[in-house]
C-alpha cells in the first residue's frame, strides 16, 4: 500500500509548503496515517522518496511520536480516557463498557475491523470528563447508554465522524470565532520570519 | 584537518593549568590534546557532537559559577575554566554509568568487546563497582543481523547514536537509525531493508560496547590475545591504513587506523574483510607443475621449489627475451616489483612487462601529470572534476573522503561518467556523455572554460564568433566541433556542458581531477585525449583513479613497457652502466603493453608468459583474446596466491606467493604515497614472498645479480639509489612517518619538478575523433535519446563494482554471496525499446559473444546504455568486447 492518488496531489503540496522537502516529513506521516489508519511500510518507501531520506529515517522518525501507529486498526479508533477526572467521573466503566460491548480487549480490534478501543491518558477534555475521542474527534460526558448510541450511529454512517481513508479529505469545522488568527500558509503574504533569509530565496 | 592551521588560540584552564586551545575546539578535544583524558561514548572526533551518553560531564566556568557541562558540546571559549575531577563531575560519571548499566548485561566474559571495550574500561576508571539495581534487565531476540556481516544485541546498546551518526553523516547511507522513544528506544533497520551498506564494518569498529560484531570476528580470539601491527591495506590503490591483528598465526581482524591524510580511520568492508581470504583453504601452500597443453594429462603435480624455479628459469633461459613476456604485479609490494621489474627488465632483458590488464591508465599519464593528494581533492571550497569511475564502487574510501569534502567543507563537484555514481547526488553538474564520446565532453568542457571561446562559440555566424575571439579562433572552431560530437550525446546538452564548464573557471581554491577509466568497454586511449584537455586547465592537478591495489608502486617501479624505475623511458637511460650499475642490461627496445602481449601471445610469439599475480581472462577487457593469448603462449608461469581461471587453463609452471599480511615491504597509494605493509603471520605450505622467487630467478639466470638484496630494506635501498623518485624513501622517513606515510614528489603544478618530460611526454597525437558510430536515427521522432541505434539496440558501459566475482572475493566467506546476480540495466525511457519485457532473463549480445543477465531499469543509466557489472557472477562482461574498439553496440534477447 502506498499513497491514493489524491494523496499524491496532497503531498506534493504540503512539500511545496515548506523550503526543504524533509521539513514535510511530519504532515505527510500524517497524511498517510489518515489514509489507512497507520503507516504501512508501503506509505513510509513513499515518503521516504517524496522527502528524499531513507525508509529508516521516515520509521525512526514516526516512531518517536506516539500517535503514529505501525499496526492495523479499525475504520475508527476509540480512545477512551481514564486519566484523574474521567477516572472520577466513570472513565474506567465506560471503558470496561466498551470493551465488552465491543467485546475486544483493551488495544484490540473487533472481528469486523470496524473498532479499535484503546486506553488513553488525558485528552485534555477535563471538563467533559468521562470523555472519548473516535478518530480523534471528541465526545464528552459519554455514559455507556451513549457509547452505545454513539456505536450504533457510527455503524449507520449517522455519527458524522469519517472513517480512515477519507479522513484526510475531511476538514474539522471550527466556528469562525474561535479560530486561532494562524494564517492558512497559501494566504501567507510574507514568509514566517524562522525562515532564514537564504532559505526564503531558496523557497523563491 | 585539511584547513590551515588558526594561528589564534584561546587560552582556558583545565584543572588548573593553562591550556592552548583552537578556536571552535570542542572542551573534550582540547583537553585530550593537553593531556586530560574525559571519559566518552558517543562522542568521536570525525562526527558531530550529539551529547548523547552524557559521560564526558565536567564542570565548566565561562564567568557564571561551575556547573556541569558535556564537554563534547560545549567549544572552548576564552577564560574558560574546567574541573574535570571536581566531586561534582566524578559524581556525574558515577552516575551516568550506573545508569548505563542498568539495563547492560555484563555478560563480558562472553562478549567479543570485553578486553578492549570502552564501558568495561571506563566502568573500572570512572564508575561505581556496585550496582543497586537487583530488577530484572531488558531482554532481547538477539543476536538480530542487520546484514550480511554484522549482528546487533540490543541488551548491549547504550544508545550512543555512533553507528546511526556514521551510517547517516559519514557513509550517507542512513539505513539504521534509532527508532521509537525513551525507554523503547532501539537501533533498527527498516522492515526488509538491511544495513547493506559498504561500509557497514566501520559501525562495529566504533561501537564502544559488543552491541555490533561482524561476522569474520565473533567469537574467534579475545582481545588480549591479539598482536598487532599497523600496515596498509591491499584491495584498491587508496591504500588505506589498517591495523593488522593475528592470533597463532592467524590474521583474526582488521581495524582501520586514523591517518589524516588518507582515510581517517575509516575502511570499506572490502578493506576489512578482505582477510578472509587470505586464510582461504584453496591458497597454493606449494609448488606445482604440469605437462604441456597438448599432452594427455592435464593434472597438476605438486613439486619442491628448486625443480619448479629450474623449470622456469629452463624456459626463460631457451627463449630469447622479446619472447618473454610479464603481466600484472599490481599485487606486490613495492620491493617486489622493483625486483621483477630488475629480473625482467635488467636481467632476462625483456619489455613485455604490464602490471596493468588493458583496464588502467597509460603510465606515461599517472606519471607525468602533476598530481594531486587525497588532501588536495578535499581541501575546502575546492572544486574535483571526476572523469573516472564510481568512486564508491571502485576506491570506497576516497568516496568518503569526497563525500565528507562535498557536504561539510563546500567542494564542489563536476562527474563526467557513463552512469549516476554515488555522489551524483551530491554533484554541482553531471554530464552523461554517450559511450565513445567522453574526450570530445571533456574537450568541450575544458574550451568551455574560456568565456571568451564560449561567447564566440555561441555566436549564429562562425566568422563572427571567430572575429570576436580574435586569436582563440581555432579553440572556438575546436569547441564548436566538441559541442557537435558530445551534443550527439544522449542526455548531454549545450547548456549543461557551459554551465559545467562555468564552474571548472570559477573553481576557487583549487581544481583536482580525478581521472580513471570508467567504462571498460571503451578505450584506454580516450582518457588519453581526456587528460591531453585537461592540462590546459590553469593549476589543475591529477589523482588518478587506479585499478587493483599497488598500481602506482608497480607503475612507480618500471613494471610497464618502456619504463625504468625513475619515470624513465629505456632511451633516456644512459650507456654505461644502467641504473647506478645495479641492473646488468636493458631492453634493446621498447616492449608491448597488456593487449599487444596478449595478441603476441595469440600469435605464438610469446615463449615465456609470466602471470604475477594476474587473472586476464576475468581481468582483460577482452575475454577472447586472453583466453588465445593464454593458450598461445608456449609456457605461462603463475605466480599467485590462487590458481584463478588463468591458471587452471594455461599455467605451466604454479608458484604459490605469499600475501599482504605475510611479507613485509611498501606499498605506493594512488597520491604516490609509500607507507608500510607488515608481515604478521607466515604464508601457507611453502609459500615464498614474491621478492624472493625473483630474486632466486635472478641469480639462476646471473649469478651475483641481486647479492647484497636480501631483506625488503635493501630493496628499498637499491631501489632508492637507482631511482631519483624513490629517493625519498630512507628507513628514517619511513619511521617517522609511521602512520600517514611519505609522499613521492609528483610533476609539480608547474609541470617543472622531475619526472617524465615535465610532463609533457604522456601528450601523443590525439586519436581521430570517434564517429558516433550505428545506424541512422529514427526519422520518425528526431527527438529519440537513442538517435542513431536500431530497435533494441544500446550502446555497453561496463563498470566494476565493489564485491563481484573476483578470486580474492569468492574466497571470503563473509563476502562471496554480496555480489549482485548479473543484471543489465537500461534507462526507464528505454523499457519499450529493448523489445522485451523488463524483469525477464535475457541474452545482452554483442558483435563478440553474450552473456546472460536480468533486464531492469534503472534511473543512472542515460538513455541509449546498458549497463553491466563488470564481472557479475557467471557473466564477465568482458565475453562482450573487443580489445581495441571504441563502442560496443549490444543487443537484448529474450532467452
């Protein structure tokens, strides 16, 4: 497995983003996690190539980071937090709850391949405690009556969550006032004053 | 290193006592200089710094108070004040290694490192003795072989980042690498990507615990048991220096040693496995004879040496001495070949001598140009022009070094080669010039050189280009001719050959070039003409690029036709006594090179054919011709320390020769530096060094003509009377410069200084240009790469590579299997035109013969070439060519 095509074309513009092609190295880790739920040695050769470094470094790389994944999982990944508040507030039930749900072990996938429970540290959603993230999107104070709806929808397609394979292609929409004021980089007028003078000719 | 000594320094004080330090020296190197030891894991002084093991923690005081610093971070700065043995920075120690051995498994009574391993060593000076972890330690699959030769325990690692640093900042080839984090943290390749490196043995070499230990070495001596003698490595011409260790006998390992000047410690696996073979059951242990090629049995039977030595000097005693004939002795010390350089030349009387197999450079060219060191090429803002092989396949240290000037001190580099080397991605231009048409590049490239010629040359109307040259005229007429041919040059265009040529003019600091062949399929002569351009470069000085181990000794000491030692052609050696009286006669006449033996040969002109050391039917460039060369000759004698395939056909007379670890003497390295090669263990049976069997052949033949030449010392001290560039060469010099060696004065830059003709000799008439030869293009898309080939058609680049089918190679057992299958490699662009499917099993067909291959695609080759290893297991690429002929057209074959 290697990258979709549109992939490709998402690659070669998050390369261009940047004044050596080796800074992409992280996004595109990303990009292809977001395509087949982890980095299939097929996806690291093609990156590895796109940023000129060997197979090595892009897995040394990823591998420094915890959410890069190495192995196979479900179309959506549940993390279920059980961290001090979510731990007070029935963290650990819920947890035990979808597992047997589910009927996997912690870490495991079901039968399927549609879920992947997993046990996460803080989420740093305290005041939503218990909560969960399923492919990295929130859900708070989930009781298990709705981890079960929440499983239910995501089987229907109703959760409004992406699978991994679309997931790059699907943006998170943030209401305008909350946006962080970062400059999306295509409207970027000036280079980011980090960037060494040299470089920024070399970006020219 | 390379760079001029700062006259700056900068004074700190290290425990107390005032020390000079360089600007920019890191604290750990500076103290080392002065005679402070701080203990170190990670850090090596030819990488970066990365203060990964944190051993070398002392105290330092830049005006802020003590505090605990890694010296091997931290430069030296002016005042800076240092404790190295405070209570702090013991404690640091302390405790660093009681956390190293944490997890470490202190199985070192069992560990190949125990003995000479720097945790054992500085556990016992720096650490604490007692451990108060009683937990269980990590445990690992181990030992887990990351390639061929060399295996990992993870239990063992401390993480010092030294292998994963050279793999990535030295060799460039970043195939480990730590991976996963903290506590996870571990070496590891890629999935199904082993560390197939060729350089892989250096890791082993630095690793300061036993994590890595390469194949030859595990489990074969402990260190104490070893002796050890610093000599020079024998497999290619950059001559390398090693550290030779044996046990009983037995060489067991060999380490590079840190000369500045050439290889800083480093070796390509070649280097440092190449051993192996030596200690191979299949060397000859005596000598060994058989009937002529005609008789009924053609069984060797073993004989003594006197029977064996009187059968040669029989023969070389009945035939008259234009009948007689050597090739090869690139094996041989210096010595050696200065003594059958005598007994051919000053004793039989013969100029048939070539240590060269048709694949080297004319001597007169290595001899006379000016030359340049391996320090010259790498010196800082320098420019290298290589016109010569894959420096990594072909001289792997010197890649290296290149690669190290290339990245870290900004040379800049310009490759004229028939493929993509190893260094292509490094290189400022690349030009590909089509097989057969390299001089007329180089020429273009070197008028080029000249703004005025160029603009001239640019110009629409020629006699407007040629007014405005005003008396360059003909160089622009020249250039404009040049252009034409290396424009017919598949890939090679008009604005990368000025561009190119840009850089050579602009070259600040110096240009080197590099000069070697680098297609075997095409002629010795068009680096003649390459080299003839080349000297018209302002200061441009020379590293020939040599086949084989000790070419420029054997080069150095007349074992080439028409050549004493001394750089001297026979007619410019005088009447009376040759050569201080030390030789009892000369040639009457200039003799035939490698090809012209090898056709006499083939004639029946050669009575006597010795091979020293030599295998032409793997090493000529014309399998044909060796292999009737071979049989014609009446008699062919071998010495060797192998019966290659030349023997087992032709040899007569086998007598077995002692190796590079087994006799002392000199060797003379590619830069025409003359280090030392040590005997640290006997040869097998009765194996004799090669000066001794010439010498005994000498005396057979004149009595009295080698008294007084028994140990290689008195060699070298003939060989320094006879020969004005060996003067050099004292027992005293040799000592003092123990470890980098003594440099023979080359041509100077000026082309002044000694040599041969102040260089100008070498310069022959130039070879008539050569017709892009092959059929007319295709007329239905001018704009084909392949212009002027049929249908699957290519033009044959043959190339060496570092492991192949070679005797010495096939008898190393961590190395035989690392030579890639046969593959005949074409540009992508090409796929549709061989007519047959890429993957498959063809038949590559000349005008001369065939081999069979894998058809594949590869990048680095131009449009219009097929690549081939030059001797790939079971297909010797030179079945494909004629000796002689400028462009070998292949075919591919589905077979």
């Amino acid at each position: 497995m290697t990258l979709s095509d549109a992939n490709e074309a998402q690659a070669a513009e998050i390369i261009g983003w940047f004044p050596r092609p080796r800074s992409a190295l992280i996004p595109l880790l990303h990009l292809a996690q977001a395509q087949d739920g982890y980095l299939t040695d097929g996806a690291m050769r093609r990156i590895a190539e796109l940023v000129g470094a060997t197979p090595a470094e892009v897995k040394g790389t990823a591998g420094f980071y915890e959410m890069f994944r190495f192995e196979p999982v479900g179309t959506y990944l549940v993390n279920v937090c059980t961290n001090i508040s979510c731990l007070l507030w029935g963290g650990e039930e819920l947890l035990e709850h979808a597992c047997e749900s589910l009927d996997v072990e912690v870490g495991g996938t079901t039968d399927d391949g549609m879920f992947t429970v997993e046990e996460a540290e803080c989420i740093a959603a305290c005041t939503e405690a218990p909560c969960l993230q399923v492919n990295y999107r929130y859900r708070g104070r989930v009781t298990p009556a709705d981890f079960d709806r929440l499983i239910e929808d995501l089987r229907a397609g109703r959760a409004g969550i992406a699978g991994h394979g679309v997931l790059a292609q699907v943006r998170q929409s943030i209401p305008a006032e909350r946006l962080a004021g970062v400059v999306p980089p295509e409207q970027a007028r000036e280079a980011p004053v980090w960037l060494a003078r040299n470089d920024v000719e070399a970006v020219r | 290193m390379t760079a001029t000594e700062p006259e700056t320094t900068v004074e700190i004080t290290v425990d107390g006592a005032a020390v000079d330090a360089k600007p920019g020296e890191m604290l750990i190197a500076a103290c080392e200089r002065s005679g402070t030891y701080i203990p170190r894991f990670c850090y090596h002084s030819r990488m970066s710094p990365v203060g990964m093991c944190r051993m070398c923690l002392v105290e330092v005081d830049t005006g802020r108070g003590f505090a605990l610093q890694p010296s091997c971070m931290v430069p030296v700065s002016e005042g800076m004040k240092v404790s190295t043995e405070s209570e702090a920075a013991k404690k640091a120690q302390d405790g660093v290694l009681e956390f190293l051995l944490i997890n470490h498994p202190l199985d070192c009574p069992v560990c190949d490192k125990g003995g000479e391993c720097p945790l054992q060593d500085q556990t016992m000076a720096y650490g604490p003795g007692e451990t108060r972890f009683v937990e269980e330690k990590r445990h690992f699959p181990k030992p887990i072989a990351i390639s061929e030769t060399v295996f990992l325990d993870r239990e063992r690692c401390i993480l010092c980042d030294r292998c994963t640093r050279f793999a990535d900042e030295v060799a460039g080839d970043a195939l480990i690498h730590f991976m996963g984090r903290g506590n996870h943290t571990e070496v590891n390749t890629f999935t199904g990507e082993p560390f197939a490196s060729y350089f892989s043995g250096n890791t082993v070499q630095i690793c300061p615990v036993g994590a890595l230990t390469a194949a030859p070495y595990r489990f074969k001596a402990r260190p104490w048991d070893l002796t050890e003698s610093l000599s020079t490595a024998w497999v290619d011409s950059l001559g390398s220096r090693v550290a030779v260790q044996a046990s009983r006998n037995r060489v067991l390992r060999v380490l590079g040693a840190d000369a500045d000047a050439v290889n800083w410690g480093w070796l390509s696996d070649k280097e440092r496995f190449g051993f192996e073979a030596l200690n191979s059951e299949a060397r000859l242990p005596a000598p060994k004879i058989r009937a002529e090629a005609d008789s009924d049995s053609r069984e060797f039977r073993r004989a003594g040496w006197g029977e064996a030595l009187e059968a040669v000097a029989d023969a070389l005693r009945a035939a008259s001495p234009e009948r007689v004939a050597v090739l090869g002795g690139a094996r041989l010390t210096n010595e050696a070949q200065y003594m059958w350089a005598k007994l051919a030349k000053g004793v039989v009387g013969t100029d048939n001598v070539d240590s060269q197999l048709g694949d080297g450079l004319d001597p007169r060219l290595v001899l006379g140009l000016p030359r340049a060191t391996i320090d010259d090429a790498c010196r800082p803002g320098g420019t290298v022009l290589l016109v010569g092989p894959d420096p990594k396949e072909e001289l792997p240290t010197l890649y290296l070094r290149l690669r190290h000037a290339i990245v870290n001190d900004g040379v800049r580099l310009v490759e004229v080669t028939p493929h993509a080397t190893g260094l292509s991605h490094l290189a400022e231009h690349s030009l590909r010039p089509r097989p057969g048409t390299t001089a007329e590049l180089v020429r273009a490239l070197v008028l080029a050189t000249d703004p005025d010629v160029l603009r001239s040359a640019a110009m629409e109307e020629p006699v407007l280009g040629a007014l405005a040259a005003g008396s360059k005229s003909d160089r622009v007429s020249e250039l404009r001719a040049a252009l034409t041919t290396a424009e017919t040059s598949f890939g090679t265009d008009r604005a990368g050959i000025e561009s190119a040529a840009r850089a050579l003019s602009g070259a600040q600091g110096g240009l080197v070039a590099v000069l070697g062949r680098m297609s075997l399929a095409e002629p010795a002569d068009i680096l003649d003409d390459a080299a003839r351009d080349l000297s018209r470069l302002p200061s441009v000085r020379v590293l020939p690029a040599l086949r084989r181990g000790n070419a420029m000794g054997a080069l150095e000491a007349g074992l080439a036709p028409d050549l004493v030692p001394g750089r001297m052609r026979l007619e410019e050696v005088g009447d009376g006594a040759p050569l201080a009286g030390c030789w009892p006669r000369l040639p009457a006449s200039p003799g035939l090179d490698a090809s012209g033996i090898l056709r006499a040969a083939a004639r029946g002109d050669i009575d006597v054919l010795v091979l020293l050391g030599a295998d032409p039917l793997n090493d000529f460039v014309d399998r044909d011709l060796a292999y009737r060369g071979l049989r014609g000759a009446s008699v062919v004698v071998a010495v060797d320390l192998f019966e290659n395939d030349s023997v087992s056909l032709a040899a007569r007379i086998v007598l077995p020769a002692a190796g590079p670890t087994e006799c002392d003497g000199t060797f003379t390295n590619l830069e025409g530096r003359v280090s030392i090669m040590s005997r640290k263990v006997t040869p097998p049976g009765t194996a004799r060094a090669d000066w001794m069997i010439a010498a005994d052949l000498s005396e057979r033949l004149e009595p009295g003509s080698t008294d007084g030449l028994d140990p290689p010392q008195a060699i070298r001290a003939e060989l320094a009377r006879v020969s004005e560039v060996h003067a050099p060469l004292t027992e005293e010099a040799l000592t003092q410069n123990h470890l980098e060696g003594v440099l023979l004065a080359g041509v100077g830059a000026t082309g002044e200084a000694g040599g041969w003709h102040g260089g100008k000799e070498w310069r022959r008439s130039r070879r008539q240009a050569a017709p892009v030869t092959g059929p007319a293009g295709r007329e239905d898309d001018p704009e084909a790469p392949a212009e002027g080939l049929n249908e699957g058609e290519f033009l044959l680049v043959a190339t060496r590579t570092m492991y192949d089918d070679g005797m010495m190679l096939r008898h190393c057992p961590s190395s035989r299997d690392l030579a890639a299958a046969a593959a005949a490699r074409i540009n992508p662009a090409d796929a549709d035109r061989a007519g047959v499917e890429v993957g498959a099993a063809v038949r590559v067909v000349s005008d001369f013969g065939h081999i069979e291959a894998t058809l594949t695609t590869d990048a680095g080759v131009p449009a219009g070439s097929l690549r081939v290893d030059w001797l790939a297991p079971g297909a010797p690429a030179n079945r494909l060519i004629a000796a002689g002929t400028d462009v070998t057209v292949v075919r591919v074959e589905a077979w």
